[in-house]
C-alpha cells in the first residue's frame, strides 16, 4: 500500500457559483473507491464544511478522498489519497471553484489542527 497521510476530517471550500455536498470515497486501497453520502448539506457560495468521514461509514483505517457533489452539474472526486483515522486531529483542506460544467477541486493542504 501507498504512503499516504492520516488524517481524521476533511474541510470543502465553495468558491464556486454552485452549490455543492461533501461526499467521501473509500475503500481498502485508491484503486477500489465506494462512495458514500456525507450529511448530505449544502455548501453555498464563500461557505465552507468540515466533515469526520467516520461518522459516514468510513472505516478506520480506510484510504479515502473527497466527493464534491456539484449540484445540477458536473461532480469531482479529490485527487489526494489519505488514510482515515478516528480522532485524528489533521484535516485535509480542499476548495472548489468555477461553474456548475466546468470546476475545480483544489487540494490546499493538511491542517494539524
């Protein structure tokens, strides 16, 4: 398996003119994904979400990624890998913008929180 970082949250950034939901991909390893619904809230224009991808079904120990479910558009799937870890304080930090047919998904960074 990959080397890829802990971590225990993600955080979505909407700095696009859509709205959009956070959901997760998951699996044992990056070549095998199921996604999951996150809570299913929508993020609006200059909002932002931060989400424990455990509470979603995200097993301990998984390999996972953002889901930007774009509203009435086109979705994206994170291109960062990370393994999730109950209670781990790191969140990968992601934004998104452009339009509802043409966006894009950002990685930011890792924040220790």
């Amino acid at each position: 398996m990959a080397n890829y970082d802990e971590i225990g949250a993600f955080r979505l950034k909407n700095q696009g003119g859509f709205v959009v939901k956070m959901d997760f991909l998951f699996g044992k390893d990056s070549t095998n994904l199921h996604r999951i619904n996150g809570s299913g809230k929508n993020i609006t224009l200059g909002c932002s979400e931060t989400k424990d991808p455990g509470e979603y079904g995200v097993h301990d120990g998984d390999v996972c990624t953002i889901h930007a479910d774009v509203v009435a558009g086109k979705d994206k799937a994170g291109k960062s890998y990370f393994i999730y870890r109950e209670g781990n304080s790191n969140t990968a930090e992601f934004t998104i913008s452009g339009t509802t047919l043409d966006n894009e998904l950002g990685f930011n960074g890792i924040n220790a929180g």
